[in-house]
C-alpha cells in the first residue's frame, strides 16, 4: 500500500506501522521525489515486529512516497491491518521556538499532528495559541513537560471557535517544553488545513491579519 506527502529538505519526520489485527509483520520504506529509497525498516526491535523510521531529515523538497508492505512482500504469509503514523518534529530535533514568533503548519490524513519545542525558565507564564488558515481544520493542542508528561491541553478555546488556546501556563520547571498540534480525533479526525501557531510570553497571541 502507497501514500505520499509533500516534504521539504532539512524537515524532520517518524513514520511509525503499528499492526492492530492479525498477525501482521509489517515493513516500511521510504523513496525520495526521484524514486530512489532512502530509508526503510522491518522491525523496531528484536521483541517489536512493528516498523519505524524514527527521525529522518528528508534530503530534498519533493513529494516523498511511503510503501507499507509484510515482511518478504508477496511471499509473505503474515495478515492484518495497521495504523501508520507521521509525525513531525519541528523545533524538536531542528531549532527551538521563539517566543512572539509565528510558526506555520499544515495538519492532513498524512500528518495529523505536529510537535514543536520551546525553552521556558521555571516560574514563566507561557501561552501557545494556534489559528487554521485554511480549509476545514478543528485543532487542539498539547503541553508536555521536560520529563515527557501532559501538563495542559486545548481543543476550542471558545464554544464559537474550532481553534485552541493554552492560556498563560505557569511552568513549574525549567527546561525543553513540547507542544504538539493536532486536529481533532487526530489520526481518526478528517478535518485538515494549514495553521499559524505561536508561543508566547504572558497572554496568548491574537489571530493573524
């Protein structure tokens, strides 16, 4: 099975295959716009049949293809179905954030959620706002702390708005915070759209002009 999506050289990307019935062994690869493979995996580990391409900088912009198939392909004898996840790790794995400066995304059945990093000093108040710009997008997001839990959360910030808010958060501890975008059921939701998201110090930002 085939999907695509559109990247763009230096982008940090994981493409993860989890099996959810049968007993599927699946494998993934990755080509590049010119039809060449540039990054493939068949287990995760020696106890996890699951594949995943954890934290590639795809080479160059282009429409990238993703091909999930069992382990031996056509000779295979594994069933099932699964679930693939993309994710992207802007500002995660590439530069952090700035405070007061917008970032955009776009969030589609291919990439149903993105992550983006910050760093906040112990007793700051921070904000994270995001507003669609286009198509039908019902975002929500997610605070997580240096040590990786949830912390805060947003699905719409009013009840006339699909958009989200994390108003003035109060970090009790210093260090890399990550907030992760997503739409709405994210990988079961079917809305999409580009979005603008921005990290603030005090009061959330306000929507682009």
């Amino acid at each position: 099975i085939l999907f695509t999506f559109e990247g763009r050289a230096e982008q940090v990307i994981t493409l993860t295959v989890n099996a959810t019935s049968g007993i599927l062994d699946p494998s993934i690869v990755l080509f590049g716009p010119d039809g060449n493979e540039v990054a493939s995996n068949d287990d995760v580990s020696g106890t996890d049949r699951n594949a995943a391409i954890p934290e590639f900088t795809l080479p160059i912009d282009g429409i990238y293809t993703v091909s999930v198939l069992r382990f031996r392909g056509p000779r295979g004898q594994s069933t099932g179905s699964f679930e693939l996840r993309f994710t992207e790790s802007n500002g995660q794995a590439g530069e952090l954030l700035t405070f007061g400066t917008p970032v955009e995304g776009t969030i589609s059945d291919v990439i149903p959620e993105v992550d983006f990093a910050f760093e906040a000093s112990a007793g700051s108040t921070v904000s994270v706002a995001i507003y669609a710009t286009s198509g039908n997008l019902d975002t929500i997001l997610e605070l997580y702390g240096p040590d990786g839990a949830l912390l805060a959360e947003n699905d719409d910030s009013t009840g006339g708005t699909t958009n989200s808010i994390i108003d003035q958060f109060q970090a009790e501890a210093g260090g890399t915070y990550v907030v992760r975008a997503a739409r709405f059921r994210a990988a079961d939701g079917n809305t999409t759209g580009d979005f603008v998201l921005t990290v603030s110090e005090g009061e959330p930002a306000g929507p682009p002009d």
